[in-house]
C-alpha cells in the first residue's frame, strides 16, 4: 500500500528526536572541481591584466598569481565546506539567497586577504601599504568575479534534489 509523505510519522534519531532532513551538500570531487575551474579562469584574467595594471612583470605577477590560487585553492575548499555545514545546522539547507551569496563572497574574500597580504609584501619586497593596495585591487575583482563564478557554477552544476512528492514508501 502506498502513503503519501504526510501521512508518514517522522523519521526519529536515536534519541527519539525527529531527524533532521538530509540536505543535500557538494561531493569532494565537485568541490576539487569547482576550485580548480575558479582558480584556472581567475589566473588567465589576473596574470595578463595585473602584469599590464600594476606595472609588474608577468613572471613575478605570475608567482603572485600562483601563490596566491594555491593558498585560495586550500581556503576556497575548508572555507565552502565550514560555510555548508555552519548554513545545514542554522536554515537546514545548503541553497544560498542573494544576500547569502554577498556575505559567504565578502567573508571569504577578507580571510584570504589576512592570508595574502604578508606573502605579497615578503616576496615583492614592498610595505604593506603598497601590498594592500595590490591585494585590495584583486580582491575588488574577485568579488565580482566570485560572486558571478559561483552563480554560473551553481547553474551548470546543480546539487541534486530529491522531491518528497516523488516518493513512493510502501508499507508491507
């Protein structure tokens, strides 16, 4: 016999507590994806027009570039998977609202630059000041950028959702 979601008692815990929802969340392999794809495009955008904006030569705006995508690579991925967990536990879902995507994008943009910051002035040999100024520059683009990737991405690679009206429990 079949029974409408509704009509089914709630799933409980061990405790005896409902359970909460399964949210669905991205897999390591579409998170690896996803930083990979950000990091490649920001790179063939920021290494040409850094060099040309910034007067630095494309090598040593290229090791800027480079070093900067790896430590972003490594915070993209903790920062998006601490992000998922921290939106599962307080709203129950992963799905980002416009005011979501601006905080998640403005959050991880100031932590990668306390990550930055130091290692652009030790290897260009400039104060910190003219660092930050470099540093902010790119990081008002990757706000742009950010903001515009990870919407693009969302679209192209959907999280799969499971409708509760397509299930069917039979009770034996």
């Amino acid at each position: 016999m079949s029974m409408s979601p509704s009509s089914q008692p709630p799933a409980l815990s061990a405790a005896g507590r409902p359970a909460p929802p399964v949210v669905p969340m991205r897999s390591g392999m579409d998170r690896l994806r996803h930083v990979l794809l950000f990091e490649l495009i920001a790179l063939a955008i920021t290494i040409p027009a850094g060099s040309t904006l910034f007067g630095l030569h494309e090598s040593a705006m290229g090791m800027i570039g480079l070093g900067s995508a790896i430590t972003a690579m490594v915070w993209n991925y903790l920062y998006n998977l601490i992000f998922d967990r921290v939106m599962t536990h307080l709203y129950r879902t992963t799905h980002k609202t416009m005011r979501g995507r601006l905080v998640h994008t403005i959050l991880f943009e100031a932590g990668l630059q306390v990550a930055l910051v130091p290692g652009i002035a030790l290897y260009t040999h400039a104060p910190l000041m003219e660092t930050f100024s470099l540093s902010l520059s790119l990081a008002l683009f990757y706000l742009v950028y950010a903001f515009v990737f990870n919407m693009a991405y969302d679209r192209a690679f959907p999280l799969p959702h499971q409708s509760l009206s397509t299930i069917n429990v039979t009770k034996s």
